[in-house]
C-alpha cells in the first residue's frame, strides 16, 4: 500500500529499476520505444497506429504534437541501462499511478515478446517521492540530468569528473533524457514539457551552466 497521496498539481520524483539489478534497455530501439510509450501512456485519448509510426532507422521518430488532454506533465526523465529516472506533474486524479500503470504494462509486454522472455521486468512497483518546493525540483532536476554521466564517470558524485569538457560533450550528445530540451536543442519536445524554468533561468545557456555547477572537478 503506498503511504504517498497524489494530488493534481503535485510533482514528483519517480524511479524504478530491472528486476535483480538486469538491464530494461539493450539497444536504442528499446529506448525510443519507452519514450513513445510514455507519450501514449500519458494520453487520455487513444493514441492509433503509434507502433506501424516508430522507426529505429530514425530516432528522431515521430512528428507528434504535444498532448492537450494528459493525465502527466513529464518534467525530467533520463534512462540508463538498468533504470530510470521520471519527474511528473500530476493532472488528472490518479493521472500518475495511471500513467506509470500504462507504461509499465506497455513496455513489459514489449520487452517480453521481442527478447522471448516472461514474467515481471522490473524489480517492484515504481518508487515516488514526492516534490515538496521549488529548489528541490531545481535539484532533481539537476541530479536526473547529471545522472547518465555514470556510463564514462561512474563515481562523478564522489569523486569528480576527471574531464570536465569531455563529460559536458556526452551530456550534450546523450539523447536519451530530457536534458538537450531544456538546453534549447529539440529533441523529443512533443514529450516535455520544459517551460517550469520560465523565472528561474533566463535562457538555455543559464540552465546547462546551472546543471554542469553538479560537477565537482576530480582531485587526485
């Protein structure tokens, strides 16, 4: 029983990981798909044809158009290997169990049939804490978009980066977050809703500095 209350308006920071530590993402296709699926996930309207629509040859996907009636706004996400990290804005009652429902089913069922597996995908019911003020939606913010940098630095949050421009080139060409929307680089804008910033950042550039200033320099 989850001891959280939802309630429109609210934000929260949503993670959940493969069962036994296994890896939920094996290749870029597995990756656009999720990020479709959260799109379908969040609409309140059937979304038609979305699967004939996704290509892996062109990741850009789809020319879609951002959702009007939505049970979420999706604020921040970032996938690694074995996890994810969501932040929502709940909408509609019960829009977030909803949506995460949705996505989970969605993506299992995927997940399954294309790798000839069976049972459960991830390790339990998706985790939620709950976004109480503005500064620390600005630190989740900060820590989901920091957080691929794991795959070149994996002990950054110890221990440093050891390069600071090689870690800022592989947050600018990771694609699979929602970090180059809000640095004004359109990459799946039909997904995000990345105007929360307006009176925080003045521009693109005030946020990328304002997400890189999570990055202590490595001293040996």
């Amino acid at each position: 029983m989850r001891k959280i209350k939802f309630v429109a308006g609210g934000f929260y920071h949503i993670y959940n990981r493969g069962a036994r530590k296994g890896e939920i993402f094996y290749d870029d296709g597995d990756r656009l798909r999720f990020i479709y699926s959260m799109y379908k996930a969040n609409s309140v309207k059937p979304v038609s044809n979305l699967n004939r629509m996704i290509s892996r040859q062109n990741v850009q996907g789809l020319a879609l158009n951002k959702l009007e009636d939505r049970f979420t706004n999706i604020c921040y996400f970032a996938l690694r290997p074995n996890h994810f990290h969501i932040t929502l804005q709940q909408e509609k009652d019960e829009g977030v169990q909803i949506f995460m429902h949705r996505l989970g089913t969605s993506y299992t069922m995927y997940f399954n049939k294309k790798y000839n597996k069976s049972g459960v995908l991830f390790q339990g019911p998706f985790q939620a804490i709950p976004i109480e003020d503005d500064s620390y939606l600005m630190q989740i913010s900060q820590y989901t978009h920091l957080n691929p940098l794991k795959a070149i630095e994996p002990e950054f949050r110890e221990k440093g980066v050891k390069d600071f421009d090689k870690a800022k080139h592989f947050l600018r060409n990771y694609r699979w977050s929602s970090y180059l929307d809000y640095i004004g680089i359109e990459n799946f804008p039909f997904l995000i809703n990345n105007q929360l910033h307006n009176g925080y950042f003045g521009t693109p550039i005030e946020y990328e500095k304002f997400v890189l200033s999570g990055m202590k320099l490595f001293k040996a």
